[in-house]
C-alpha cells in the first residue's frame, strides 16, 4: 500500500510544474551543501548519522533550497508522465527512483520565505520571514577560500552558530536561515544534531519556484499535523493491520530530531 506512496506524491509535484512556471525566475548562483543530521537523539553515533546533499538556487530576489535526489526523483517521474501519455507500456516503480532522505523544500520570494512539506498524501506550506541574528562577534573563519563572519540565532528551541562571508553580498544561506549580511556557508546547532556546510559554489542559470505548493497553515499547525501523524500514520486506511500501525508508531518514535519543533 505504501509502495507507491511517494510515486503519487512526485506526481502530484509534476502536475502543479506548469502551473509555477510562469512566475520562475533566473538564479545566479548555485550552493552544493552537505546536509549531516540525526534522527534519533538517543543514538548519536557519529557513523549513524544521515546525509544529504542539498542544493540552493538563488539570486538577489529569490531562491530555492531542496535536495538533489528529491529532485532527481521527480524529474524521473516526470519524465516517466510525460512518456505514459504515448505509452501504455510505462510503469513507475519506487525501488527504481532516486532515493533521498529530505522530502522538503524551502522557497524565498523577497522577505518572505515558505516552507513546504507533506504530511501522509497532504502538503502544507507555512510562512517566515527572516530570522534575528547576533553578529556581535569578532571570530572569523575561511571556508571555501571566503573569510567568514560569525553569527548566531535562535531556531526552534535551539541556538545555532553561522559563518557567512560578506564577500557573497546576499542574504541567503540553506534552509530557512536567511537575512545576514552574506551568504551563510556554515551553521550548526550547539550538539551538531543538524549541520550544514557548503561544499561547492558555482554560477548556475536555474528557474527558481516552489518545488509544490501546500494546503496554508501556521508553523504550529504544522507540527501539530505532524505529531498527530506520527501518533497514528494512516488512521483512515482499512488494510493497515494494528500490528503494522503499531510497528511504523515506534518508528517514528525514532524519528524524534525535526529541525522543525
């Protein structure tokens, strides 16, 4: 049943990328970052942790952060759409797309910044502006061959530190951490549970749009859909034995280190 979960998730993606197009605009530039993280904060083994590699399309007016598989992925399924329409012969299958671990995205359009992600079959986008910032520090570091700033910000109910070089004049950096007086090639929390760092930087010409628009809600709507889930995935499925539900509810009991809380 779950098989196909995420194949009907990509195409939901594919059919809303015609209707975005029209309001892409150009990057300028293009930040690789290596995503390091964990899920369980009971098992911080260093060999545990998960990786991703993520990408940020930016220019002055706007940007877009996600993951390269979860993009590979969905090229793959709309590719494999489009050829469906002329073949009956088409068949999509999971195990056959690119695997990622990060299914969320972050679009900026001027201040404003949306985070967008789903919750079972449903996608929901909240809202941000930018963050506040400490920058009163004298500590400077080189990263990628920029002279870096430090800075730091309350994020969730975690402090993170970041280095930004102010030779990339832009107020961008991964994820949501944005509005310094660089670009952020660096940041952490104080335990490391969620790392970014910036491995490559390259001048790219790549529209920028939302990945997909979600159902509008409040970040604590957000989190609360998303507790509500993982305390009873599928509550409205008639396969799913009690045995499996209660199988996939200790799962997610692992999954206890959201960047989001």
């Amino acid at each position: 049943m779950f098989k196909y979960l995420s194949i009907i998730l990509l195409i939901s993606f594919t059919c809303l990328f015609s209707q975005q197009k029209a309001n892409t605009s150009i990057s300028e530039l293009q930040v690789q970052y290596e995503y390091s993280f964990v899920r369980d904060t009971t098992d911080i083994n260093p060999n545990h942790r998960f990786k991703e590699l993520m990408l940020l399309d930016f220019n002055p007016n706007s940007s877009v952060f996600y993951s390269q598989q979860y993009a590979a992925a969905r090229e793959a399924v709309k590719k494999a759409t489009f050829a469906a329409q002329t073949s009956s012969n088409v068949e999509i299958k999971a195990s056959d797309l690119p695997k990622y671990k990060v299914g969320y995205s972050v679009y900026r359009e001027g201040s404003k910044i949306y985070f967008t992600s789903n919750i079972n079959r449903d996608f929901f986008t909240f809202e941000n502006t930018y963050l506040d910032w400490n920058t009163n520090f004298k500590e400077v570091r080189t990263i990628l061959g920029y002279k870096c700033n430090k800075a730091t910000t309350k994020f969730g109910n975690r402090v993170y530190t970041a280095w930004y070089a102010k030779d990339i004049p832009v107020s961008e950096g991964p994820y949501r951490f944005k509005g310094l007086t660089g670009l952020i090639l660096e940041i952490s929390d104080e335990n490391k549970y969620h790392s970014f760092t910036a491995i490559g930087i390259e001048k790219k010409a790549i529209e920028i749009a939302p990945l997909q628009k979600g159902i509008p809600v409040t970040k604590e709507q957000y989190i609360k859909k998303r507790e509500e889930f993982k305390n009873n995935p599928y509550p409205q499925s008639k396969t799913l034995t009690k045995e499996r539900r209660d199988q996939m509810i200790e799962t997610f009991k692992k999954d206890n280190n959201p960047i989001e809380n």
